[in-house]
C-alpha cells in the first residue's frame, strides 16, 4: 500500500488525506507505525504524553487527531485494519484521558437540573459574553490575508462539517433521533452534493484561492484549532458521552448566526461575491432554525428521556463556549502582535476561477498584508 511523504499533495478515490508531519515524540512513533502493517507500538509510549497543557500541546493533540480520523476518511496509503489496532487505542486512551480532564477543568463542572429547565439553563450559557470578538474584528478590520487564514483554520472542520455530530445517530432513539436528523440532513444539503455545507465552504476556499482538498491545511493548524475538532469526536465516539455531543452541537447552532453573518459581511467589504460568501450566508439563517431544533427536540428530547444526562448536555455546551473562546483569542492575540496565528505560512493563493467585482478575490489576497 503506498504511503504519502513530506510534500505529497495526493489522495485516493475516497479524499483521504496524506499524514502530516509529527509535533513530537508520540506523534511521530505514531505516523511512522501508520505507514506500516498494524502492528504493537512500544508499550511504553502512553506514558511519553507528558505535555503540561493538553490543549495546547501540539504532540497530543496531533496524536489524537491520527488517532480518530482513522475513525472518518481514514490516512492515505494507511492500513485500515489500525482502526481497531489495540495497542494504538492505549495511546488513544491515554491522550483522551488527559484532553477529557482539561476540556472538564476549562468549562467547568456544569449542574444537573430538571428537564424542563434544560433550554433555559442552555440560553443563559450561551448568551454573549462580551470581550474581543473575531467576527466583529474580521468584518471591521480584517485583511483579506488574515480573512485566508481564518478559513485555513475552519477548514479542519468544515471540510467534514456534520461528520463528528453524526456519531450521536445510533446512539439515540425517538424524538431525539429524529431532531438531529433534521439538522443532520440540512447541513448534508438534503442530500443535494452542490447544497453540502462542506461544498459550499469548499467554494468560499476555492474563492480564496486557497487549496480545497480535504486535510490539505493541517500541518498549519495549531493545537488549539485541532482541540476545537478533537472535542467533537471525543464526544462522538464515546456513548457515555452522547449528552455532551447534543449539547455542543446546541452551542453550535445556538451561538452560529451572528457570526456566520460577520463572516460573510467581513468577506463581502473584502470584495467576495454570492458565491463566496454563501457558505456563511447560509448558517445566518439555517442556524436560527436549527436553534430551535437543538435546545428544545433534541437536548430536551433527551432530557426527557435520560434526566440524568442534563449535566452532560451542559458540559458539552460549556465545552464549545470555551474552546471557540480559546480559539478566538489564540488568534486574536497573534494578530495584534502581528504574527500569524497559523504554525507554517500559508502558500501562495492560486487563481480564483470565478472573476468577483473588479478582480478575482485571489489576486486581491495576493496583493495583501
């Protein structure tokens, strides 16, 4: 089976993206047994997880992302059979174990409450808490070059959009099920390829100039932006925490809209067209219905099923709060230092194949600071 090396920009039929370079010792024992048979990694190397933040440790973080995208697309040129590989699940556990305390110790210990106080206790955790905004600094003072590197970060996620929540299917029944389906199937577009919120983000990078092939942006995404994807499929692959996924993807949708609208406007003063900015668009409005769907038929759906797992939807709604949080401020903060908030620099943009008003958005990227 080929493997892909420092460099290859290639795929199979599946979009499987190449492994990324190692951040460490762990990560680099790892991706180097990937380009083998499956076979048992030194029993010792759990233990070599020894970051002092598990949230910002690129060696943990890169480790676990190796780990679960095993679980998704799978690695180009990487045998599938280490999906289940028991000694790699030890690392897996491991690194989880250290990531699950620190996601516990950031949001902070959520209370149970009643089920019919669920979507109240939801709003009030949501609500907007002030400070620095990146939407709100985007659509005032963004560069055209840092707009680039905000959807760079983004596409670790969006690429895949829906995947990680979608976990939570087989593990729900009745009214629950059936409300994460209604938003499962809007963000997979009703099963129209073009309507995919994957494609429609696949568009606005392509805008940009920036290359859209899934995983291509992941040696420049650093540790804090793949704990923001880590958290999601931690959730999603483990059934005890099913509570926690519905409860972040409440977040998500609760706390979309307004952003999303800052997005697009940020790209429109930028000089982005219709079709660069449906992406963001888009949300704008499905997202204020999907609210609905996520606090009332689908968090409280389950709370009504399992009142026991309140404190886990709170927990998973705390835990997208704070790491957008982190996020935000990870790259606000190198922004103001004027600095990159990304690990490698981004590559040149490429030809925009749609002419927006003036001149291709990627020649006015190319041309900025």
């Amino acid at each position: 089976m080929p493997s892909a090396t420092k460099g290859d920009r290639v795929s199979d039929s599946s979009g499987r993206a190449p492994l990324p370079e190692p951040r460490g010792p762990v990560s680099a024992t790892v991706r180097d047994a990937l380009r083998q048979a499956p076979h048992d990694l030194p029993p010792g190397l759990p233990a070599a997880l020894a970051g002092t933040d598990p949230l910002t440790d690129e060696d943990l973080q890169l480790t676990l992302f190796l780990c679960y995208e095993l679980h998704y697309r799978g690695w180009y040129g990487v045998d599938d059979g280490w999906e289940w590989q028991p000694s790699l699940l030890a690392v897996r556990a491991e690194a989880e174990r250290r990531f699950e305390a620190a996601l516990r110790e950031l949001a902070g210990p959520p209370s149970p409450v009643p089920p019919e106080q669920l979507p109240a206790a939801l709003r009030q955790l949501t609500a907007p808490a002030g400070g620095p905004s990146l939407g709100g600094f985007l659509k005032r003072h963004g560069t055209p070059a840092q707009f680039r590197e905000f959807v760079v970060h983004r596409s670790i996620y969006h690429l895949r959009e829906a995947d990680p929540h979608s976990w939570g299917l087989p593990r729900l029944g009745g009214p629950p099920k059936a409300a994460l389906v209604e938003i499962q199937m809007d963000e997979y577009g009703n099963g129209q390829l073009h309507r995919m919120h994957a494609e429609l983000f696949r568009s606005t990078m392509r805008s940009l100039g920036l290359d859209t092939r899934y995983g291509a942006h992941l040696d420049a995404a650093p540790a804090v932006t793949l704990a923001t994807n880590n958290a999601m499929s931690l959730f999603g692959l483990h059934r005890r925490l099913r509570g926690a996924l519905l409860g972040h993807l409440a977040a998500f949708e609760m706390t979309s809209s307004l952003p999303n609208r800052r997005y697009g406007d940020a790209l429109r003063r930028l000089g982005g067209d219709e079709t660069a900015t449906r992406f963001f668009d888009e949300h704008v409005e499905a997202d204020a219905v999907h609210e609905q769907i996520a606090v009332h038929d689908l968090c409280g759906g389950l709370a009504r099923q399992e009142p026991a797992l309140t404190a886990d939807v709170l927990l998973g709604a705390a835990t997208a709060i704070a790491l957008d949080a982190l996020f935000a401020r990870h790259v606000l903060d190198a922004w103001t230092a004027g600095r990159s908030s990304l690990r490698t620099p981004q590559p040149e943009p490429v030809p925009a194949p749609a002419v927006l008003p003036g001149r291709p958005l990627a020649a006015v990227v190319a041309g900025s600071v």
